[in-house]
C-alpha cells in the first residue's frame, strides 16, 4: 500500500509538473498574437519598404527595422558588437547606355533585352546581315555562302519555312524540326561563325517583354568580389528586339519582317541579304559590390549555451524593378521574418521572467535568398558560431497563406518539411509540439524524395542540412500570387499564421531546453 501511495504521489507530482511546464510554454507563446504580427508585416510589406529588394533601399530599411525590434527585445549582437554580418555580393547589372538606328534611339527593357555576359563595350555599322531564320541545315541553310564574322547579324529566332501543303521543309512532315524545338540550337550555331553582335527578333520578344514587366533587366545576384580583369564567359551579345525595332533595321532594304516570312514561305529559299542601317549601341555587364547582411540576434542560454539552435527566415524578396512596380513579397518572405521577430520577442521575455532556455537561440534573417540561398550559403561558409555548435535550424519561408491544395479543404494544416530527414528526434519534437499545442495537419508532402517542385532543397535550412545538421523548412504552401505584385498583406490569414509561428515556438523551445541535443540518426534524401 506504501508503495502504491509513493507511486501515486511521484505520478501526480508529474503531472503537475508537466500541467506547469505547458502552462509556462503557453504563456509566452501566447505574446505571438495577430495583432502585432499584422502590425510588423505591414510595415514590411508597405511601399516604403519597396519589396526589400537586394541591394535596393529597400532592403537596407528592412535589415535597421529588425535590428531594431532586436535591439528591443534585448537580443545580444553577436557580430562583433553588431547584429549586421555584411554578405560579400555581386551585383552583375547588364547596361544598354545606347542603341540607335539610323539616329532613332530605342529603350531597354521596352524594346529590347539582351542575353549575355560582355564587358561593356561600343558596337556599331554602317550595315546589318539579315540571315532569314538563321538555320544552317544540309536541306535548307540561310548562311550558305555568307561570311558574318565580325558583322551584326539579324535573323528571326522562331519559326522555320514551310511548304504550299504546310509542311515543314527540313522535317518533311507537321512536326517542327530540332531548329525550333531546340530553342537554343540556332543562336549558338550562328555563334560559331563569330559574328560580332547577334539581333534575334520574333513576336515573341514584344509578349515578353510585357509579361516580365522590367524583370528582364534586373541585376543578377552572385556571392564573391569583384574582380577587375573580369572574363566574359560569353563575349557575343544576343539582344533580343521587337518587330518594330527590326523593321527599322530593313526600312532601307525594302522589306519587313512579316514580308520576309511569306517571302520565305512562297520561294521555300533563304532571302538573305545586307541592308544599310546606321547602328550604333553600348552595352554590356557593369558589376558593383554589395554587403547586403544578415541580421542576427542572439538570446544566450544558461547551462547548455553553447550550443545554438537557430530561427531564421529571409528578409528579401523582389523588390521594385524599374518601371516602378514593387513586389511587397507580404507571404515571401514578410510571413516568415514576422515569425522570427515574434519568436524572438516571446524568447525574450521569457528569460527575463528567469525561463530562458538552456541552449542559446540565434534569430537570423537571412540575405539574398531569393537570389539562389546566398545569405544562409554564406553563413554557413562564415559561420559566427561554429556548425558544429549548431542542434538545428528552424526556417520559416512562406507560413502566411492557405495553399493550392488546401484551399477548398482542411485551412488548420502546416508544411513540415525536411524534420525526419537526419533527426527521428527532431521529428518526435515538432509532431508532439503539434499534438500537445497546436493540433494542425502536419502535411509532409514535400518530403517525398521524387517532389517534382524540390522544396526542401529551396529555403535556406538546406545549407544547414548539407552540412549535417537536422532542419525543419516550415512552409504554407504556394499560390497563385507566388512572386507577383499581387502578395499582399490583405491576402494573409492572420489566424494561422500566429498558429504556425506557434508551432515553431514549442519546437524551437523542446529542442533548446532537452537535456541531449538533437540525435543526427537518419539520411533520408
């Protein structure tokens, strides 16, 4: 009898016990609420802050709002006395300082685009070679006879002749031959000949250019630094023009490009010929140095404090291009970096009331994300505390929205992805975190290793995972406004989005306060 008192005295002791603990993790979970989540990321999505486009001010509004509200919460900055770590980026920013024919001047980005890596540099000629299709095939060849190296070239890149019953000649048949099929194949056999400027028009140009809306004369985004002496990788422009621009370029030779194509169609022959054209542009590749950084944060542990689990999200998204149109990116990723400014702020608190966890937490938001995982890739190349340190990293990318899948079903659902991937321990901590708190699907889709989309490996936890080290991309899913001015904060169901931060909280506190770290005992791909 003694015996089964003793038993139900221990068990009713941890109960308690355990009653008490949840009570606790409840309270400071409870300081995540809509109504300062709304307020964050309305800021962060508004106008002023431009989309947080990389390298744009935008971006640098967003890094000083987080530090701030870090600064609040009494986060430590752990970069030597910051909480900025500058990332060594390129901006590789492809210029048309001018392209004139016969003294019109035409726009980039309206007009025309360009695909290529030359260093800027001048181009001019008194005359073009207009090459028809540009298609060098033993049954029907624009370039037979012709020498266009060292000259500017135009041909039409799409489509290809045809027969009076419609029939393709080279094919034979309905079906196109691999000179259209191969989008490529025509413009880098044209290359071989070493003209010194490629024209490719077609009525496709006109179309996308308008869908892009400025995006195709947006920067690229590369990690490293400048270098003086830089090698183009490929030294022959292709600019990409409009009818319009290309029928200015055959006003002295008497013909357009629709003239052209039925010209081709009704003789079943190259028309090649040399028209005179005063053409004159500058273009190519100019390259700046840029030290986007991430943000960090860092609530320091008690008896396990060396070792760190990490809350991240990234702060960037599109930015505004420059026909004005901003992507404010409210779910990508302004969703997601609300969740590590609301995780952070409840941390806080709760090592000021004397519960802080065992394990040091680092809140990083992460730079350049959208421009291939540059932020994340860099810190874990530089990492401020060793990857060796690191139990996890918990990332949230896109936690704000109800997916394509779930719309017209089940809205109480989150994306856990990559959690039984090198931890079963990581994966007991978020489904009990789940069952004992937030009771959401827990939809792991994204964890099938034939996932067409590849999920896992597109956010920034996977440069963590890489490196060993047991991650969960918490994730709502895509939608129709997915990269597109339309990601507004409107859109957001608030509800669940606190919901899902909630979640990575009682995950994020489990892992920091377990008396092991996280068992790396899996290897699943």
């Amino acid at each position: 009898m003694q015996k089964i008192i003793l038993f139900l005295f221990l068990f009713q002791s941890f109960v308690a016990c355990s009653i008490a603990q949840q009570s606790e993790q409840t309270k400071y979970a409870d300081l995540i609420t809509e109504e300062s989540s709304r307020k964050h990321l309305t800021i962060l999505a508004s106008d002023e802050f431009e989309g947080r486009g990389t390298g744009q001010k935008g971006g640098e509004k967003t890094v000083n709002y987080i530090a701030e509200q870090f600064k609040s919460y009494g986060l430590v900055a752990p970069v030597n006395g910051s909480y900025f770590q500058p990332v060594d980026l390129i901006k590789s920013l492809y210029v048309a300082e001018k392209f004139s024919i016969d003294k019109q001047n035409f726009v980039y980005g309206q007009d025309f685009y360009v695909q290529g890596d030359n260093n800027l540099s001048d181009f001019s000629a008194d005359e073009i070679v207009f090459v028809g299709y540009g298609i060098q095939d033993a049954k029907y060849n624009d370039l037979a006879n012709i020498d266009v190296k060292g000259k500017i070239v135009l041909l039409i890149n799409q489509g290809e002749p045809m027969d009076a019953q419609g029939n393709y000649l080279i094919s034979g048949t309905k079906q196109a031959s691999e000179w259209t099929t191969n989008r490529f194949k025509r413009i880098q056999e044209l290359s071989k000949l070493e003209p010194k400027l490629i024209l490719a028009t077609g009525s496709q140009v006109a179309e996308l250019i308008n869908r892009a809306k400025g995006r195709l004369i947006s920067p690229r985004i590369s990690l490293g630094k400048v270098e003086a002496d830089r090698v183009a990788k490929s030294p022959i422009p292709v600019v990409n023009i409009t009818e319009t621009v290309a029928n200015a370029l055959l006003k002295n030779a008497k013909t357009t490009i629709e003239a052209s194509q039925k010209q081709l169609s009704a003789e079943q022959k190259p028309v090649s010929k040399v028209g005179k054209a005063k053409f004159q542009a500058r273009l190519g590749v100019k390259q700046e140095q840029l030290h986007d950084p991430n943000v960090l944060g860092l609530l320091e542990g008690s008896d396990l404090k060396d070792e760190i689990v990490i809350v991240s999200g990234h702060y960037d998204h599109d930015g505004i291009t420059q026909d004005g149109t901003i992507y404010p990116g409210a779910d990508d990723n302004g969703s997601g970096t609300v969740g590590v400014m609301e995780l952070a702020k409840a941390f806080a608190q709760a090592k000021k009331d004397g519960n802080g966890p065992r394990r040091s937490i680092l809140f990083l938001a992460f730079a350049a994300e959208e421009k291939g995982l540059l932020g994340s890739q860099f810190y874990s190349e530089n990492p401020i505390f060793p990857l060796a340190n690191t139990v996890t990293c918990l990332n949230l990318d896109m936690i704000g929205r109800i997916d394509d899948k779930h719309l017209s079903g089940n809205h109480n659902y989150i994306h856990v992805i990559g959690a039984d991937k090198l931890s079963s321990e990581l994966d007991q901590a978020v489904n009990q975190a789940n069952d004992t708190y937030t009771k959401m699907e827990l939809d792991t889709m994204y964890n099938d290793p034939k996932d067409p989309m590849r999920i896992y490996y597109r956010s920034d936890q996977y440069n963590f995972a890489k490196n060993g080290i047991p991650v969960i991309f918490f994730f709502s899913g895509l939608h129709p406004h997915y990269h597109t001015p339309e990601d507004t904060v409107d859109k957001i169901d608030f509800p669940m989005m606190v919901k899902r931060e909630k979640l990575v909280f009682y995950t994020a506190w489990e892992v920091a306060n377990r008396d092991k770290r996280l068992a790396v005992d899996s290897n699943k791909k």
